[in-house]
C-alpha cells in the first residue's frame, strides 16, 4: 500500500517532549529505554519512529497499555499536537504542511475526533449540539437541523432530538458525539478511548454500534483502546504500541496465531481463537463434492458466531468467497478450534 492509494499514510512520525526534540529524532539516544532517555536528555519520546498506511474505510485500531503513546499518536495525526517530525497523508494530503486556516478547515469538514469525554454543550438540545459543527461551518438552521435529524436515527437517538444532555444516560450522550462528528459526513474518523468511561453493557453496545454504523457507512477510522478485546472485536487491523512505538500490526486472527514477541503474546493469551478465527482460516477443502445443501457460510464469519449451526448439521457446511465456494467447515474443524482454546485455557 503506497501514499496515492492509502486514506491514511503516516511515515517516520515522531513526538519527543523535552528540551531538545529534535536532537533525538533517528539518533542511538531513541533506542534507549524511557527512563535512560529521560535522565540522560531530559525527553521522552512519546512516539518513536511510527510508520503505517490505513486502506480506504478501514477500521485501524491502535492499542497499547496506559502511556504507550497512542493518544499522542492520534493527535498528531490531527495536529492537536504538533509532531517533531515526519509525514501525515490524508486522504492525500500533507497534513503537517497545512496552514493554520486549512487545517481548520480540514477539521470541520474532512476528519472529525470523538474522545472519552463527550464534551457537549449542557445548555443546547441534542439536535443544536449534533448541528453545532455545521453552525461553524456556516451552514443555516433549516439545512443543518435536517442532517442532524438524519444522524439521530443513523446513530438510535430518533425522539430525543429536543431533550438536554442531562437528560441523557452516559451511552445516549456518547451517542451525541458519534451523530456530531457524523455531522459533518467526514472522509475520517478519530477515535480516541470513546468509550472508557462507560459501563461495560453499555460499552458492548457502543462498540456494537460502531460496527453497525461501519457497515452502513464504510467510514474510514483510526479508533484508540486500552482493551485488546474490544480492539478485536471493531478492528480490520490492530497496531500495538509499547513505548511510543509500533510493535506489530496484523489482523486479529495474525495477532492471536502469530505474534511478534512475548509482549504481543501476553496480550492475546486470554482471547480465545474461536472469538478471532474466521471460517475460511480453518476451511478444508470439499471431498467428492460432498457438503451440506444448506446456504453457505460467509468467509469472514467468526468460528464462534456459526458455531451451533455447523454443530447442528451432519454434513460439513460450504464457505462461500465473492460468490465462490472456497472450502467447507464441518464439526471436526469447528471442535478442533474449540480443544485449542480450552487446553489454553486449562494451561493458563
């Protein structure tokens, strides 16, 4: 994936807070741990040499422990903080050349940023707070109420238009936020922690939320967690930081089944490969033409979401790619997974 075909391209991007930034960039003083760099320079890389493409409406989930340096990530992208160097595209254009007015521009109209704190406006209605970044961009009341309107049913807010934030749970209210940023109908979303804050029922359905509004969609996003689990279940990709730099970037099923050290391990151990493994990664071929008549099975669906159908078929059930049947997957396959995942479990 190259710059001109990529809706995200960052390369090389680095943030060092201390005295001398720019005397760390790409020198053997990065390389030392946090606390060496800090008491031999006095600054700490808080990202350290970070390169990746995001394809086109692609979910690409950036994840890490507290103070691995993702939320610095993904406000340097945006420029809320400014980088100490390197190279941000969006949507193809050289985000860290823009000037002060057009990166103003570009942050009412091409990307839009939800945070962990909601940030709505107590003394506004829901439809005035979700309409509010069209106000800015000059846009009158009859045009801008209509597309609020239209986000609060995309986002399940439909007769809460005229209510108050206060009059709102903690999920409604993140709800808000997603229907503001979606506002403004950006090229790309930012995400950082949205959902910390919240109730882990309502964080489930927030999360939920985000898939069904990625598939109505096909936003391009950039969404931050603390939470592999939640990282697995709303990303097309993962990347793991550790120490303002990028460990590895995969799939969850590449995270699960090949991590690239003991530090990605240690945070896969717990995920089950039933919750990440897709059908076509187990799918064998169909012997003598012989499976179940029955519809196929999606390629990309979760081993664990079809585990009661093909349990409850006698014969192996057909996997189906872009309208060609790829394979089959039948009770062997489906409970060879299932062994891995309790003898895991047991060895834990």
């Amino acid at each position: 994936m190259t710059t001109s075909d990529s809706a995200i391209s960052v390369r090389n991007l680095w943030k060092v807070f201390g005295p001398t930034p720019n005397a760390i960039v790409g020198t053997p003083d990065a390389n030392l741990s946090r606390p060496e760099l800090l008491e031999k320079t006095g600054c700490v890389a808080a990202v350290n040499n970070v390169s990746f493409d995001v394809a086109d409406g692609e979910v690409f989930v950036v994840m890490g422990l507290s103070g691995s340096g993702k939320s610095t990530l993904v406000r340097c992208l945006t420029r809320l903080i400014e980088p100490t160097s390197g190279e941000v595209f969006i949507e193809g254009e050289d985000i860290l050349a823009a000037s002060k007015s057009r990166l103003r521009e570009l942050r009412r109209t091409k990307f839009s940023m939800v945070f962990q704190h909601f940030g709505l406006l107590p003394h506004r209605s829901i439809i005035d707070n979700i309409a509010y970044s069209l106000e800015v961009n000059g846009v009158k009341k009859d045009k801008r109420h209509a597309r609020a309107n239209e986000v609060i049913e995309l986002v399940g807010l439909s007769g809460y238009a005229n209510h108050y934030p206060e009059q709102l749970s903690g999920g409604m209210q993140q709800r808000v936020g997603l229907a503001r940023a979606l506002a403004v109908d950006p090229e790309v979303m930012f995400l950082d922690e949205p959902f910390s804050a919240l109730d882990p029922l309502i964080r489930r359905d927030m999360q939920n939320e985000i898939v069904r509004l990625h598939d109505d969609l096909n936003k391009t996003m950039v969404f931050i967690t603390h939470d592999l689990a939640e990282a697995m279940r709303i990303g097309d990709r993962i990347a793991i930081m550790r120490d303002g730099a990028i460990v590895q970037v995969g799939t969850p099923t590449e995270l699960v089944l090949n991590p690239a050290d003991d530090y990605v391990s240690d945070f896969t151990n717990d995920i089950p490969k039933s919750h990440v493994l897709r059908v076509a990664d187990i799918a064998v071929p169909i012997s003598g033409g012989h499976a179940s008549s029955s519809q196929p099975i999606p390629h990309d669906a979760i081993v664990r979401s079809v585990m009661h159908r093909v349990m409850s078929d006698p014969d192996p059930i057909s996997i189906a790619k872009n309208g060609e049947i790829i394979g089959c997957i039948g009770r062997d396959e489906l409970l060879t997974v299932f062994a891995e995942d309790i003898n895991e479990e047991l060895n834990a």
